[in-house]
C-alpha cells in the first residue's frame, strides 16, 4: 500500500473531547474517527487490526467446533420480554418504536435469539451440543462512555454461545472455551489475568472476567502472584497483602485493569423461561443447558494501544500490526528512489504486507509518522544505505543494514 493513498493523514495534535491514551493515539495515528461521544469509525488503519483480532479469534473458535453465523441487531420486544430482560434491562438498551408504533431494540447480546433458534431446531439429544458464534456491532446506551474506544456505545463483538444435554457437559465445555480464551489473549500478546464474578440471577456458578493489567484500566481486580487465582472486586472480601484464598503461598495482589473477555455459565435459566427443551434417549423434555461467552474485538483494539506505547507513538505487536512492514524512501528526489520502488515490489510479491512511505515529505516528518503509527519493523532505502536496507524494530533503539536476503530471512523467522 503506498502511503501517498493512505486514508487518512496523521494528526499532530490529539482531540480536545480524548480522555485516554488509546483515544488519542488511534485518532492521530488515523485508525479511528469519533463520531460522536462513544461512537467511532474504523478507518483503514484500524479495520486491518480489528481483522486480525477477528481471524485470531475464529481460529480458536473452529478449533473448538465453534460455528460461525450471523444473527440480526434489530430485535423484536416479543422475544426479549420471554426473558423478562426488556424491562430488566432497560437501562443499557437502546428501545424505540417504529412508524406504527412497534417496540424494537438494538441489540446488546443475543442469548435470547440463540434460544429462540435452539427451540426451532433441536428436537433430540442428539441434536447436542451446539457451539455457535458471530462477529457483530453492539449497542450500549451508556450514560458515560469514555476511555476512547474501550467503553463505547457502539462497538464490535464476538459472541459465543453454547448448548448442552446437561449442566455437566456445559460446564467441561465452558472451561474448554476459558482454555481457548486463554490461548486467544495470549496470542494478542496480552498478559491477562482470568477472575472470578458473581453470576448474579442468572446461575449459582461463579462467571469467569478476562483482564488486561493496565494502570489506566477502569477495573479492579485482585490476583495472586503465584497462582492461577483471581476475583474481581465485587466478589472479593479481602485485601491487598492478603495471602492467597487458593494456595496459601503467595500473596494477593490489587491492580487496575481493562475487561477483555468475559465467559457465563447459565445453566437452565434462559430454558426455563423460553421454553427450550430437547427430548431425551427415552423421550422425556428436558430443559437445554446454556453458556454465553463474549470477546470485545475493538476493545481489544484499544486496550492494545493502553499496554502498548511510547512516548511517540502505538507500538503493535506483529500479530495484530496493521502491516508487517514499513518502508521508508529517504533517498528525495534522486534517481534512486527506484530502488525503494523495487523493494517494495519484491516484499509483495514475497508475500510481506507492506506501508510503503512514498510521499515527498523530510525525514523528519516521515520518521515521526512511522513512530505513531507504530509498525513493528522500520525499513529506511536512502542514499546512505547504500545497496543495503536500514532495519530498526519499532520498540528498540538499535538499526541494522542488511541485504535483502537478510531482511526476508529475519520477517520469516
Ligand atoms: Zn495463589
């Protein structure tokens, strides 16, 4: 891609409205455009890493006999008040009427539409399990949404939903999906701590919260330093300096975090409700056991940017990067731009996703453009590099020459 088509410029100076890093840096980097107060658009930039959010996630849901589809946003009142949910949860939904004064709601989760295809289509046992997912905008009538794209009124999701004969077949599924979660954030490149939560109405089992420790982060969250324990701190009774509830050993810790994840054993509560009922081996109605389990893609995007930064700019991880590769024409108006020309030709057709800086503008402007953008491999072509390449890593101070053979040698490896 050459950067003189790029959509849109960088900004030097970062909105007045932007209370967080992630804000800041995504709107001037250009990944993001606020619409309005928890409203943004994914230009670009920031629709190539939610991509790859999305396809790392899907990876690990197909692993795990996930099914991918795609439900609707617009949701009658009907099948949301099969759940008592249009009234109990009122606060978060965005409801409305139309023309003829139907009530309809954009949607903020689809369990009660998972359960509304599950009793159109499972008969018998051996209709289960079903494990489905979708990638899809969610709507929050948030009274306060801030911190950039991490709390929004809009915004992407994966959801996941499972269904099961029995609360024990659920619940060895449920912690097969906290395992898959695990494998999903750690491949983002984040160091995440699992805790525990109430399950409020829903279910007398304990959900699961997946956090990013980030010292702006708006959660709460208490860990231990040897163990795998966690709970968040609505459910914990103790205190920082505690020794650890589970293995006695070590010690628990407070800190601040973002909620990436978030995994919900329901058991039979929806089931109940809507009448969802499958037929067993000797034909009696037994009630559908359910698990929902969520991913917030562009919150993803933005608690990325909150972990990883510099003072100049994002600093994205190669999995997630927007582009593998930044190349760098230094070389001005000499003839010898042909040759960043055709090492950007050479790294396309070797398969390598380059940003390729083409424009005419200084060094100086050029380089402080490839800081905030945050690409994690530097390539500079100049006069000065000779027939050489100029490699820096985006988060070390270090540049290296090295010949093409080199460069592609050490991307693959
Ligand atoms: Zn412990």
């Amino acid at each position: 891609m050459f950067q003189s088509q790029l959509f849109p410029k960088t900004q030097k100076i970062p909105p007045k409205s932007a209370d967080s890093i992630n804000h800041k840096l995504l709107v001037r980097a250009g990944f993001i455009d606020q619409l309005m107060t928890g409203s943004f658009t994914l230009l670009p930039l920031g629709f190539r890493v939610v991509t790859k959010i999305n396809n790392l996630i899907r990876e690990e849901l197909d692993a795990i006999g996930g099914q991918e589809m795609l439900m609707p946003l617009l949701h009658p009142k009907s099948i949301w008040n099969e759940s008592g949910r249009w009234e109990k949860a009122k606060e978060v939904m965005f409801q409305f009427k139309d023309n003829h004064g139907k009530e309809y709601a954009l949607s903020f989760t689809h369990e009660e539409v998972v359960m509304d295809l599950i009793r159109k289509h499972i008969k018998s046992y051996k209709d289960l399990p079903l494990s489905v997912y979708h990638f899809s905008t969610k709507f929050r009538n948030e009274k306060r949404a801030r911190s950039g794209i991490i709390r929004g009124r809009e915004f992407m999701m994966n959801d996941l939903y499972s269904a099961h004969v029995s609360e024990e077949d659920m619940l060895n599924y449920y912690f097969k999906v906290v395992e898959a979660y695990k494998k999903i954030f750690k491949r983002l490149g984040f160091v995440i701590k699992v805790t525990e939560a109430s399950g409020g109405v829903f279910t007398q089992n304990n959900t699961h919260e997946f956090q990013v420790l980030s010292e702006n982060g708006e959660d709460t969250i208490f860990y231990c330093d040897k163990c795998d324990w966690g709970q968040n701190k609505e459910i914990f009774a103790g205190s920082a300096g505690d020794s650890c509830p589970k293995c006695k050993k070590g010690e628990v810790i407070k800190a601040n975090s973002i909620e990436v994840g978030n995994t919900f054993p329901l058991g039979t509560w929806y089931a109940d409700r809507m009448k969802v009922f499958y037929a067993d081996e000797r034909g009696m109605k037994k009630p559908v056991s359910f698990a929902s389990y969520g991913i917030g893609s562009t919150r993803v995007l933005g608690a990325l940017v909150e972990v990883s930064h510099d003072d100049k700019g994002i600093i994205w991880f190669p999995q997630v990067s927007p582009f593998d590769v930044h190349l760098i024409d230094l070389s001005g108006d000499s003839m010898d731009d042909k040759r960043a020309n055709e090492i950007y030709s050479r790294l396309f057709d070797d398969g390598i996703d380059v940003l390729y800086d083409d424009r005419q503008l200084s060094a100086g402007e050029k380089l402080a453009d490839a800081d905030l953008i945050g690409i994690p491999f530097r390539l500079v072509v100049s006069l000065q590099t000779g027939d050489k390449i100029e490699v820096k890593k985006r988060n070390e101070d270090e540049t290296q020459l090295l010949s093409y053979d080199e460069l592609l040698k050490m991307l693959s490896g």
